[in-house]
C-alpha cells in the first residue's frame, strides 16, 4: 500500500479528494472504487504499481486522432473504477471486488515502455483516477526523458486531482456515455452527477491539457439525438469547434448483451448533428473502415490522415501537423511525437 497524495481528515472520518465522489472512508473500510482504505487517520492506496493490464498500442486506440498521430503508446492500469457501468467492455479489471496484477515501480513500466518502442505511456483500460499516484509517478519520469503521457478517463475527478496530474499531463481523452444524460448516468453507470466531469474539462483546457472527446451511442437506452446535440453545442461553446469529437458504436457486452450493436446509420445521423452544432472534427468508432475514421481539411477537403480502425494508414501532414495543400491548421498536437507517412515509428 502506498500513502495517498489527496485527502482529508474530518471528524465523520477521511474524506478521499481524489474522486468526484469525495467517499468519507471509516477505519478498515474502502470507498467506492475498492482501492483506496482508511488505516488509524490516512489514506492508502491499494494499487500502486500493481498493474492490471499492460500492452502497446496505437494512440489512435485511445482514441487520440489529433495528438501524436501514428505514435505508439505504452497503455497501463490497475483493477477497479469509480463508475459501475454495466456495459463496461473491461469489466474484467474495473469490477473486482479486489485488486491484483504484477508489482512494477514507475522506473521499471518506463522502461518497458522504451523497450517496446513507445513515445509515450497512456493510463487506460480502467480509470486512471483511482490510481492516479503510481500515474503521476511514472508521469513524472516520463516527461524527464521526453516522452508524452494521456489519460483515457471518465473524467469523474477533483480539481484537486487535475492540479496533481496537470503539470505531466499532455493530453486526455474524456469518454462519455449516452451523451452524459443524468438518468443514463444513475441508472446504467451508478454515477450520482454528471456536473463534474464538464467542470473537469474546463479545468483541464485551463491548464493547457489536449481534449479530444468520445460518446458511446447505446441503441434503445442511450443513443439521443437531443442529448446528442446538447452536449455537442457544450464543446463548441467551452472548448471550441476544432475540438476531437468520436461517437462510438456499442458493442453488447457484460451485462448489456440484450441490446443491439450500434448500426452506422445511427452514427452517421449523430455526426450529422454534431457537425451542425459546429464542431469541425467528428469522427465514428468501432466501425472499421468507415469514411469518418480519416481526417479531411476543413478548408480545400484533402484528406490529411488516413485510418483503418485504429490504425494509422496514412499520415499526409506536413511536419508541423497542417495541412500540406492549404497550410490550414488541423488542431493537431503533440507533433513532435508524429509519424509522417508509413514505416517505423519514429520522431521528427
């Protein structure tokens, strides 16, 4: 167990300022994510450097179109999470009752990071909140030998936690659900309030973390196209048109299985309506090889990257991450991690 970097002591017992949550923990109890128990006035950590899931992949898993086109991220997690959706596709790790995995320290998952060639490490697969201080260590690291760190989250964090992270955080994609309908949240994903996670961005876009942004379209339970167009109109006003905006197609899963896949028709109407609210990058997921997966230029249409699934196919941008017809800027960061073309990954 490890010391956790963000709470407080009251008289009702230790409040964890880590979560939106803010659990008030009793002495040999845990709060809601599992992994965080109270012991004679502290709080600990369960998970530090307990790995529940390792592996390399394309930052376009994550997805991350416009950060770092065509690098390779070292992804990483711990069991459990501070949500409990029930369509949850890594159910696996985030629902356990209590965590496992191999003990590595932030030196050693830097090095097998370098190992497999990557340019950076992405904390993913289950919410990198609830193991936010063995994130920020390795962050830490990271960032001193010149590689990128994103967070793939739900967004259900304190700005306390943001304030921790912020300084090795270079970019993050928020994953929303139903298009973050309240009843939706409570219902299907045991989620009291969906208010912090947009305080959690504005948050983020102040401290100069990239956003790009996902929604889960859920057929019968959670695919409306108000809701849809609500929370699109959100982006454009607070985080701005050229702001990433994924709709991904629903797989049945865990405890969802009565439900239909996500058709492309349903996606195709939500970018639709995204595009109209004013947001000039939509894309679909998990639809492999939809037209929306590649990025177009705005302003001449050249089709700038091109994707298949998750994978770079073609990376046409000029080394400043434009576009090489018009010179436009595609809101790409993380150039100097981009890879040009086909091939090795590789830096610029």
């Amino acid at each position: 167990m490890r010391e956790a970097a963000l709470y407080s002591n009251l008289k009702s017992g230790i409040r964890c300022d880590l979560c939106a949550r803010r659990c008030v923990i009793h002495d040999g109890e845990t709060g809601f994510c599992r992994v965080r128990t109270a012991k004679e006035g502290k709080l600990y950590s369960t998970v530090y450097g307990l790995i529940d899931g390792m592996a390399p992949d394309p930052i376009e898993k994550k997805p991350l179109f416009h950060f770092a086109p065509g690098s390779s991220a070292f992804s990483i997690s711990t069991s459990s999470c501070n949500f409990r959706c029930q369509f949850c596709l890594n159910y696996h790790s985030a629902h356990r009752e209590a965590p496992v995995g191999q003990n590595l320290s932030p030196e050693e998952i830097v090095s097998l990071a370098q190992k497999y060639d990557c340019s950076g490490i992405t904390y993913t697969y289950t919410e990198p909140t609830v193991f936010m201080e063995i994130a920020h260590d390795t962050a830490e690291i990271a960032h001193n030998k010149g590689m990128f760190n994103t967070f793939v989250t739900n967004g259900y964090m304190t700005p306390e936690a943001i304030d921790y992270i912020a300084p090795y955080l270079d970019a993050a994609s928020v994953n929303f659900k139903g298009s973050a309908n309240k009843k939706f949240y409570k219902e299907l994903m045991s989620v009291p309030k969906v208010e912090p996670i947009f305080d959690a961005m504005l948050n983020m876009k102040e401290k100069g973390i990239f956003i790009e942004i996902t929604n889960l379209i859920i057929p019968e339970v959670g695919d409306s196209v108000e809701d849809s167009r609500t929370l699109a109109e959100w982006i454009v006003e607070n985080l701005g048109t050229q702001t990433p905006f994924h709709l991904t197609a629903f797989s049945p899963t865990y405890k969802m299985t009565h439900l239909p896949r996500t058709p492309a028709a349903t996606l195709e109407t939500h970018i639709e309506v995204a595009k109209k609210a004013g947001l000039v990058f939509v894309y679909s997921g998990n639809v492999a090889g939809h037209d929306y997966e590649n990025t177009y230029c705005p302003e001449c249409g050249f089709k700038a990257v091109e994707r298949y699934s998750v994978y770079l196919s073609r990376n046409n941008l000029n080394k400043d991450g434009f576009c090489p017809k018009c010179q436009t800027d595609l809101n790409i960061a993380g150039v100097e991690w981009m890879v040009q073309g086909k091939g090795r990954f590789k830096r610029f």
